[in-house]
C-alpha cells in the first residue's frame, strides 16, 4: 500500500468515525451558529457606533463561526486520536507497514475534510440570512480555502496535544484556553474600536484577531490583502508549528511504543 | 426535621470537600465568569457610546450584573454535573440507602452550590472593584443584587439536580447547560432591551432573565425598578424547579438509582 493510499485510508476513518458521532457533527454545526445569532442579535446596536465598518453586524460577525468550527474540529480529533492511543489501537498500527507520516496525515486529512463541509454549512447559512460576500463568488472560493487552512492549523495543535499526552481529557482541556484566544480578540468589535487600551492590545496580539479579519475582510470588504496576507500567514505559521511539533510527538511516542 | 438537615449537611459538607479539593472543578467555575466579564467587559465598551445607552456605572457595572447572575446560574448547574458524578460512579444509590430524609439529599447539594457559588461571586466582585467598577447603590441596594442572584443560584441548582436526577448520566450534561445558557443569552446581556431589535427583542421581552437582569443593573445603579417583579420571577423559577427536583428524586428511588 502506498502512503497515499495509507493516508487515504486513514483520513476516511477519520472522517467516518466522526460522522458515527452525531454530538461531534451537530454539536460544531449548531453552537457556532447559535452564538452568532445571539451575538448579532444582541449587538446589533454596535452598527451605529461610529466608525464601524458594515451595515450589518450579522455580516459582520459571520467571520467567527469559521474560526469557532475549526476550533470544534480540532478537538474532536486530538480526542479522537487521543482514543487511539488509549485503546492501544496506535500500537497495533505500529506494528504495521504504515508510515508515520500517513497517520499524522491522515487524521488531519479528516480534520480537513470535516473543517471544510463546516465551513460550506457557514457560509450557505451566511447567505441565506441575507449576507451578500463583497469579494464575490472567487472570495467565496478564498474563503472556503482560508477557512480549511485554519482548520488544518488547529488541527496540528490538536494531534500535538494529542500525541504528548495521550489523553482525550488533556485535549478537552486545550478548548477553554484556545476559548480565550476567540474571545480575547477582535471578533465582536474592530481592533479600532476597542476601547480599554489593554484589551485592544492584547487583540493586536492575538493570531486569532487576524485570522478573524481575514475571513471578515472576503465578507464586508472584498479584497483586502493586507488582511488576507496576515490570515493566510498566520494560518500557515500556525499549521508549521504544529505540524512539526506533532511530527516530533508522533516519533517519541512511536520509539516509545 | 432534624433527619434532614443532618442529611443535607453531610452531603452539602462532601460536595464541598470535593469542589474546593479538585482544582479541576474548583478553577473553571472560578475562571469562566471572570473571563466572561473581562470579555465583555473589556472587549464591548465602546457599546456605552451607541445613542440611547444610558446607564450610570458604566458598561462595567452594566456587564458586571449579567456575569454575576450568570456565575450564580452556572454555579448551580456545575453541581448539577456533580450529582449526575455521584449517580454513574453508584454514589447515589448507597446516598439513597442510607439517608434516613431523602429530601435532605436536594437540600445538600443545594448548599454546596451556594457555598461554591458565594466563593466566585467574592472574587468576581474584587475583580470588578479593582477594574474600576463604579457603584451607585447603597448597601440595601447590593444586598438586593446579591440576594437576587443566591435565589437564581438555587434556581438552577435544582434544574441541575431535577435533571441529573431523571438521567442519572454525565452525558446528561449539556441537557443541564444549553437551556441555562440559552435563556441567559436571549436576555438583554450586551445593550438594554430598549436597544434590542427584531426576533431578539420579542424574546427577550417574554424571558424571564430579563427581569432579573434589569432589576439586578438597577440596584447596582442605586435606581431600583422592577425589583419585586424580579425577586417575584425567581422564586417562582425556584419553587418550581424545587418540585421538579423533588419528583426527580422521587424518579431516582423508583428506578434503584
């Protein structure tokens, strides 16, 4: 078997194990959604604050659940391989021809997978609420591909945590803390518009902020490419980092094994 | 009498133990509100300066109110989830067993959810004095907010525990929180409901929370309205799920446990 093949195998097992959880499908789906429409719906005011950057604080706010999924997704993988562990199925596998390198890409070739049909249930609900992408159909194409990125990146951090630990509840504990970095950003106001001076520069400092923007900028700007460089350049860093960091993990735990 | 208070104690003594000897269970029910009000708090000021937002303290005080009302409300369900513990580890049943009152056993849990609940209102109110919360009411005023959020604390500890009660399962856990969270956050939480629009503003108009909410911001202003309506709007919410708690109990002895 090729590794190709090996990693095709394993990101469909992925992919089928999670769909055999209906927690792990519809709970990404719908939360993200949920905070969206109470966030809009009680923000919705903001519009008229002078400065702010759309008509609709709906539009506005469609970028977070983007981020919020793939935050979802990570950690229904890293649990999921954290079981993996667990159950002594990584064992076996090891003892198999199977190539290190097709495992980490086959979880997150599942990661992907399932980051990506979030992403289109987003963005369908997004347009059906009245949203029209200012970037167009290409932004909505980049967006998509942005959004996938994202996922990816989470993902690493997730099979990281994962491969160090072995422990599904060491990675449950990852959610709080990536929480932080959601909320202690730019996602309900623009960083101009923050007014404590800490928070704003906190914002400034989180990755998060950027991705957010990125992924806000396809929606109620259209082409922004400082915006869009930043996102996707996060993102990428974010995606190298993790994946050498859970490379690195994966080959200590195998040597253990 | 004296059988249920010396059953409430024991038990009220060991959910207390537990909580205050785990950090895993005593730091996120400490942690979240204050994340939550550092959020909203710091991240959401500039609301103040949308027209029509008037309110004394600040958008401080204006946020400090919802988390503490939202720390009492999650206090309660946190021990919801120690309950539903006690019941899938066979705690319960040898609880049920040998407990001479049974009804002591609500009582109990109860307790210790105050208790757990006055320990991160203490700390989320030094933060929001040291952030620079301003306070226009009096002591009678605070002693009302405060007073309003112990009943809403009871409240939900017996929804927690009625629910906890009927399942007998940790997976029973997002039964217990999503109708809190979502009854919370369709109140008015970022803007007063003047300033609300739409669907939001139809349903936060019927919410019960609503009242609590504007009669709890009120007192912090040292404006009291609405405040017998709000304190008439938790008993009712307590009494009922006092009942319902009760029944559950009552589900739990005719399953065994």
């Amino acid at each position: 078997m090729t590794t190709a093949a090996q990693t095709a195998e394993l990101a469909r097992r992925s992919v089928v194990r999670t769909l055999r959880q209906p927690a792990n499908v519809v709970a990404p789906l719908l939360f993200p959604m949920m905070l969206l429409a109470v966030n809009a719906g009680g923000l919705n005011s903001a519009e008229q604050l002078p400065g702010f950057p759309a008509d609709s604080f709906f539009a506005f706010a469609l970028a977070v659940p983007f981020i919020q999924g793939a935050l979802f997704a990570t950690m229904n993988a890293g649990t999921d391989l954290a079981r993996d562990i667990q159950t002594g199925f990584l064992n076996r596998l090891s003892l198999s021809p199977m190539r290190s390198v097709a495992l980490l890409a086959g979880q997150l070739g599942g990661v992907v997978t399932i980051g990506l049909v979030q992403a289109v249930f987003y963005l369908g609900v997004g347009l059906a609420a009245g949203v029209r992408l200012e970037s167009g159909v290409t932004g909505a194409v980049v967006l998509l591909l942005l959004a996938t990125l994202i996922a990816l990146a989470f993902g690493s951090l997730g099979a990281f945590a994962a491969l160090r630990t072995g422990s599904g509840e060491a990675v449950q504990g990852l959610f709080p803390a990536l929480f932080v970095f959601l909320f202690i950003s730019s996602m309900n106001l623009p960083r101009n518009l923050i007014e404590i001076d800490w928070f704003r520069t906190a914002a400034t400092l989180n990755p998060v902020s950027y991705l957010i923007e990125g992924v806000r900028s396809l929606i109620i700007v259209g082409w922004d490419t400082q915006a869009l460089a930043l996102a996707f350049g996060f993102a990428f860093s974010i995606g190298v980092v993790g994946l050498t960091a859970a490379s690195w993990a994966l080959r200590v735990r195998l040597t253990r094994t | 009498m004296r059988g249920i208070v010396a059953v409430a104690l024991a038990v009220a003594w060991r959910a207390i133990h537990n909580v205050f000897t785990n950090p895993a269970l005593l730091i996120p029910s400490i942690v979240f509100p204050l994340f939550f009000f550092t959020a909203f708090a710091g991240g959401l000021s500039r609301v103040s300066d949308v027209p029509g937002f008037d309110y004394g303290p600040g958008y401080t005080g204006f946020q400090f109110v919802f988390v503490l009302l939202q720390s009492a409300a999650f206090g309660g369900v946190f021990t919801g989830f120690g309950i539903a513990r006690d019941f899938e580890s066979g705690f319960a049943r040898r609880l049920l067993l040998a407990a001479p009152r049974r009804s002591g056993i609500v009582l109990g849990y109860s307790l210790a959810a105050l208790v757990r609940w006055l320990t991160t209102a203490s700390v989320l109110t030094v933060v929001a004095v040291v952030a620079g919360m301003n306070i226009g009411g009096g002591p009678v005023d605070l002693f009302g907010l405060y007073g309003l959020a112990l009943i809403v604390n009871a409240a939900a500890t017996l929804w927690a525990a009625g629910v906890a009660m009927r399942l007998r399962t940790m997976q029973a856990g997002p039964v217990m929180q999503m109708p809190v969270f979502l009854i919370l956050f369709f109140a008015p939480v970022y803007v007063p409901i003047d300033l609300l629009q739409g669907w939001i503003e139809a349903i936060a108009s019927i919410n019960p929370v609503t009242a609590l909410l504007e009669a709890g911001r009120s007192l912090l202003a040292g404006e009291p309205e609405h405040v017998a309506l709000a304190f008439g709007v938790a008993v009712a919410l307590a009494a009922a799920f006092a009942l319902w708690a009760v029944r559950g109990l009552r589900r739990a002895e005719a399953a065994g446990a």
